[in-house]
C-alpha cells in the first residue's frame, strides 16, 4: 500500500493551504537565515560569553529539586547547567537533522499526499533552509560553551526522540507506515519546540549570548509550528481511513517521546563531570520522572487531533488515552 490521495479535501484544508501558500510568499521576510545578512552579530554584546552567568535554567533539569544536586557545591551546579545548555543544543541538532529534516525530503520528493504541490514543497524546501542555519547556529552555541567551561571532550549518547522513532519505524514493513512515523514525529516536535524555546529566549539571567541564539531560533520556528499544523492538516485529509487510523496511533505516541527526560544523557554528563552521586539522582528520576507529561504543554497536540477529526472515533480515542493524554 502507497501514500495515495483517497479523501476530498475539507474546507479547513483549504484554509491551510492557503495559509501554507501566505507563508512561503512571506519567507523571504520572515526567515532568520535571510535576516542575518543584514545584522552585524560581530559586533552585537550580547553574544560576548559572560563568564558569570549561568548556561540554562534550573527548572529545565529532571533532578531539580533532588536535595542531591541542590546540596552540591556552586561550581558543580554550574558545570551540570553548562552541560544542559550543551544537552539542550546537541538535542536540537539531532531534531533538526534526523526528524524535521527527513519529513521536509519525503514532502519534496512527493511522497506524502496533501502536501505534494508547488506549495508544499515550496514551504519544506523553505523549511530545510532554515533547519541547516539553526544547526550552525546551535552548533556555534556549543562550540563556545564546550571551549569556555573546559567539556571539549564530552560526548553524549544518542536522544530518545530519535531512538524511539527510529525503533517505531523497524517495527513496520511497508514505506508509508514508515513515512508517516516520520512526519507525525516532525509535527509533533515542531509543535513543542516553540514552546521550549520560549521559556529560554525570555530568560534575562542565563549567558546573554544563549539568550539571543534561542530567540533567533525561536523566531523561526514560531513559523514552522504554523507550517506544519497545517501540513498534517492537508496530509490527513488525504489518507486512506486506515493511514489515518496510523496517523491517529502515532500521534499520542511521538508526545511521550518527547517528554522524555533523557536520563541516560543526563547520566553521562553527570558521570563526565565526576558527580558523586549519579546513581542515586538517575535513578529516583526514573522512579518519578522518565516520562514528565506535566512538564510539557500538549494541548496544541490534542486540539490538532481535535480539528483533524482523530477524536471522534474511539480508536482514537483509546489511541490518546493509552498515552495518558485524555483525563
């Protein structure tokens, strides 16, 4: 079985395409990448690392409030923010590259149905554009962090976005299961990543330089969240009941791997770092916080599932009560 166009479009696929079509003509404008050629960010202040100040948020760390990190010395609490900051970019490359990226090539080479027009493929070439500047941006961001805190040699084991999606895809024979895997992953990461970002690009306290490299970031892909709500939209539309019924299964499915803590990268960099008590933290955070749905604000995916009509069978419904996202 083929990704093939078997479903008339709604009326609300329509107003996506429009949309979609709106936001490739306004590209050009809107596109840090574009931007950037007309900043001077050499001479910019805030991109002068300030060795005071911290790398990330407390708040964003699984083990917070472990009375094990909060009784650590000073100095440590700051090289365990650094690594975050390094976790956080690291993260980012690895959404880019292996999730976004790939959904934007299965859109361009006309593999998926609703979004195989001029525009569609317009807005995913525009897209890619953006990811590659947001992976030498993020990319810089380590580079410096690694160099100033002395973590050079650091390196990080794989993230559980891309390890579990790449595992739900080998569990499926047919191309198109293996696509939409894909693409329902994108979306659903386009669709927390802004969010993310937001937290960061507000935060006045943390390196002034990460503060800025976030915001940039943050611009796009406030973009890139409207893109690809309205993508699912018009792919949706255009599946065979039982590809939707995949869809529908996927999507719940793609929200707990990204609320993932990511605890065996924490335990790495913990263990890097010469923290006497990984162990402990890593493992009380299993216990209570492997998967944090409450971290995370997935309404935008339910209300997507709403809108494209997921919800109303009760397949679907079981499909997102499975995943502890419908009380």
């Amino acid at each position: 079985m083929t990704l093939t166009a078997s479903i008339p479009g709604t009326q609300k696929t329509s107003q996506s395409r429009k949309l979609l079509s709106k936001m490739a003509s306004n590209w050009s404008r809107r596109a840090k990448v574009v931007q950037a050629k007309k900043q001077n960010f050499e001479n910019n202040s805030e991109l002068v690392f300030d060795s005071a100040r911290d790398e990330f948020r407390i708040d964003l760390l699984p083990f917070k409030d472990h009375p094990a990190f909060l009784e650590a010395p000073p100095e440590m609490q700051k090289q365990i923010l650094s690594c975050g900051w390094i976790a956080y970019n690291e993260k980012t490359v690895d959404i880019e590259s292996k999730v976004i990226s790939p959904a934007c090539s299965h859109i361009i080479y006309q593999e998926v149905p609703g979004s195989d027009d001029g525009i569609g493929r317009e807005i995913a070439s525009d897209t890619l554009v953006d990811e590659a500047y947001h992976i030498l941006l993020v990319m810089q961001a380590c580079r410096i962090t690694r160099e100033k805190r002395g973590l050079e040699s650091l390196k990080l084991p794989s993230f559980n976005l891309v390890k579990q999606m790449t595992l739900e895809k080998a569990k499926y024979s047919e191309r198109w299961q293996k696509i939409l895997v894909q693409i329902v992953t994108a979306t659903v990461s386009e669709v927390f990543i802004s969010d993310y970002l937001n937290l960061l690009a507000k935060d006045t306290n943390i390196q002034p330089m990460n503060r800025l490299i976030v915001d940039t970031h943050r611009q796009d892909e406030m973009a890139h969240h409207s893109i690809f709500i309205n993508l699912a939209k018009c792919i949706y539309s255009e599946l065979s009941p039982q590809q939707q019924e995949f869809f529908a299964d996927i999507l719940p499915k793609a929200v707990r791997w990204f609320a993932n803590s990511e605890l065996e990268v924490w335990q790495t960099m913990l263990e890097y770092l010469g923290f006497s008590k990984t162990r402990e933290v890593i493992a009380d955070c299993a216990v209570t916080d492997e998967v944090n749905l409450s971290r995370i604000d997935y309404s935008a995916v339910v209300l997507l599932a709403k809108e494209l009509g997921v919800l109303d069978s009760q397949k679907g419904i079981d499909s997102f009560a499975r995943q502890g996202l419908l009380k």
